[in-house]
C-alpha cells in the first residue's frame, strides 16, 4: 500500500446537518435522514480549513485520498488502498458517433478492486465505520456495491452484511459471496431490500453504507469530477453523461466540479450534466421530464438491473442538478442497451456493464435530439465492468460459427 502524505492521527468523521431544514446534528453519529424533517443530511466542513494547490495535490498517490480535504474525515484515513485514479481514456471514435470535438470514457470498470465506481464510496463510508467504531458494515445494493462492500470488508477484516434482491445477475453474487460476508438474497425488488435496511439500521449497531452512513457514502463519488478535472490538465469537459439508480452519483458530480472551482484549482463554467437510466426503470429521467422533480417510484423491469431502483433516495437532488447544469435526462430500451454495449466496446475496446449500455445509448439519444454541439468535450462514465453482466449479451453467442479444426472449414467461412 502507498503511504499517504497526510498527517497520522485519530480519524474523526465530520458532523452532518439537514439539507432542507438546517438542522445540525451535534455530534457526528450514524443517521439516515434528519430526526426532525426527514430530510437528507450532508456533512458539514470546517469553514476554516486549509486547501491543497494543483501541485501539492499532483504530489500526492494516486488514490481518491489526494483530495482528503474534500472527504468527510479529519485524520490519515484507515482502509486507504488504493481506490481511484482511473483511467480517462481519449475516444475519438465516440466523439465521431456524438458529433462532438472530443470525447473521453471515465472507466470506473477499471476500479481497484471490485471493477465498479462503488469502490469509491465504499472508501468513505468504511472510514466511516471506523470512526464511529462499529461493529459491521452492511448494505443495501442492485450489485455493485454488493462486491466493492465484500471486497473492502474483507481485506480490513470487519463483518460484512449484504442484502441484495434474489434475482441479481450471477457474476455479481458470486463475486460477492467469494469475499466471505453474509449475503443475504431477500425476495423482492432494491426497494423492498432497501426498506429492509433502514429498519435494520434501528436494530443493529451496523454502518450500513448507503442508508445510515449515506451522508459519508456519497461523499466519495465527488472523486470521480476531481480526478476528470486533473486528468484533463485542471480543466472541466463541457459536458458529462452519467448513469443514474439511486441518483447520488450525478448529484456529487455536480458537487465536486462546484467545489473544485470554488477552490480555483479550475476555472469557466460548471460541465452540463445529463443522466441515464433504463426505460424500464426511469423514475428519474420520467420526473426531469415532467418539470416538478417529484420522483414518482416504479417496480423495475430492465436487464439494467445495476439501476433498477424504483424509489431513488437522491432522486429529486439529482433532477435538480441536471437542470441547474443546463443538461438533461433521457432512457433507454434493454434492445438499445444491448447495442450500447456492442458499439461502446467495438468504438473503444471497453466492455461495460449494462449501465455504461445505458449510459452510451442515452448519450447517443441526447445526441441525436441536439443536446450536444460540435464544440462539446464530452466524458462519458463508465461506472461498472461488462464481465460481470455478461449474460446479457449471451444470446450472441448463437452468431458465433463452430468448426472442426480444418482449413477448409475456415475457408468456408471468408
Ligand atoms: C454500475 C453503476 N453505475 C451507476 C450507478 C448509479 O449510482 P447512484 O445510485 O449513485 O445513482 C450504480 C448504482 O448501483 C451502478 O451500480
Ligand atoms: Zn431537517
């Protein structure tokens, strides 16, 4: 492991206060949402602390912990492997599809070590755990944070509790189970698994990453702005597509541009944002669309089941974010997710999962209802790996010929 260039001392996690109602909290503790509103919390930063430059952060490892001052801690963080730096891969041939001067993949499926950007907000909310010293971590997931949650618990070595639904792909169960924590497949949708979890929160002394620890949780997906805007030299791309389920995602994008140029370390304006989800689940592209932001939940049907959450907890956030960045929503059909797949990995050599289907596909559709010009930068991310959703492209394996081990076979086939 990289040693980090931070000072050793206790870690302590930020206090949180309400977003709608202002309430804080006075000592930083575990909490879903706010006790007197209900309202979703955010953790509040010491007004007064010290801000790294460009080159003291360019100094650093290359881990999402170069930007420790915009994580929720005080203190050298516990759990610090090395999550995040992801490769920002040039794309022209994308560009080309979009009709757009560059474009670039964000490719979260190559996440140290679980292949999906949930390492990253599995890297925040198991500080989290430590810090409030508690006895496990758990969570609520469609899959991906499933693997990132096993994948850390186990190399720190604290009990791990996994609730998924019963009907997740293969790869992402097994991938799970391989870590050694108790999964547990609950026979519903996310929602229902979801629901589940913040009445365990009440019961057990758990973190659980994204219900009682969400406020640090979310937090970690800022890194994947920060590290775009480093890696493009400290700039920011014009626009950003992103897939979203729960919706944190796109809403801490937006959040860590804004604080990058609060900082100075970029300059111009805010990157237009738009977000993916699959037909068959889009009760956020659905609320964009109808203007008042009110999420109303579906039951997901999509081979997208990355994304399949019916009831999104940042929902409302995350249609406010794509409005006030000037960008917009749109979802796709499984059919199209599929070929998003197909084009994505034959244009740049990346597999994704069904999100980046989505993600690619809805890039395509915004593109060819004029959303982007010629002039746009556009980063598409890239958020899991194709591997563990292989299945839903087995049925083109029926186009693959299958031959004796003769010239002539070949010749046959040319
Ligand atoms: C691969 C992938 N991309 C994107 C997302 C969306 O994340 P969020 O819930 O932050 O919107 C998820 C969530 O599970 C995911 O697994
Ligand atoms: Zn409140």
């Amino acid at each position: 492991m990289t040693s980090l260039a931070l000072p050793p001392q206790a870690l302590a996690a930020y206090p949180l206060s309400c977003s709608a109602c202002g309430r804080p909290h006075a000592s930083p503790r575990p909490a879903a949402t706010c006790a007197e509103c209900l309202g979703p919390l955010e953790v509040v930063y010491p007004a007064d602390r010290v801000l790294p430059d460009r080159e003291e952060i360019a100094g650093r490892p290359h881990t999402l912990w170069r930007y420790a001052e915009w994580l929720p801690f005080d203190g050298a963080p516990v759990a610090a492997h090395q999550v995040g730096w992801t490769p920002l891969l040039d794309a022209p041939r994308v560009a080309q599809a979009l009709g757009v001067k560059r474009a670039w993949l964000k490719v979260d499926a190559l996440s140290s070590v679980s292949l999906s950007f949930k390492d990253r907000v599995v890297a925040t909310a198991l500080n989290a755990v430590r810090a409030f010293g508690l006895e496990a971590i758990a969570c609520a997931s469609t899959g991906n944070l499933a693997n990132a949650v096993a994948a850390a618990a186990a190399r720190e070595g604290i009990p791990a509790w996994i609730f998924v639904p019963e009907d997740l792909e293969q790869a992402k169960l097994i991938g799970t189970l391989v870590h050694g924590p108790r999964l547990v497949r609950v026979r519903g949708t996310y929602d229902d698994v979801n629901r589940l979890c913040a009445q365990l929160a009440d019961e057990f002394a758990w973190g659980i990453a994204n219900v009682n620890l969400r406020a640090y949780y979310g937090e970690g997906s800022k890194t994947m702005a920060f590290e775009v805007a480093e890696q493009l030299g400290w700039r920011l791309p014009t626009a950003v597509v992103a897939p979203m389920a729960g919706g944190s995602l796109v809403t801490k994008l937006h959040k860590g541009f804004g604080e990058f140029l609060a900082a100075d370390l970029v300059t111009g304006t805010p990157p237009r944002l738009y977000g993916a989800q699959a037909s068959g689940c889009a009760p956020i592209v659905r609320a964009f669309a109808r203007g008042d932001g009110a999420i109303v939940p579906e039951r997901p049907a999509t081979i997208a089941r990355s994304l399949a959450i019916g009831n999104p907890a940042d929902g409302r956030a995350a249609t406010q974010v794509l409005r006030t960045s000037g960008g917009d929503a749109a979802h796709v059909e499984d059919d199209l997710i599929r070929a998003g797949i197909r084009e994505l990995a034959s244009l740049t050599g990346v597999f994704g999962e069904t999100a980046a289907g989505v993600t690619y596909a809805a890039a395509k559709a915004l593109a060819a209802r004029g959303a982007f010009t010629p002039e746009d930068e556009v980063v598409l991310c890239i958020t899991g790996h194709g591997l563990k959703t292989a299945e839903s492209l087995a049925a083109d394996l029926s186009t693959v010929p299958v031959i004796a081990p003769r010239v002539r076979d070949v010749a046959a086939l040319t």
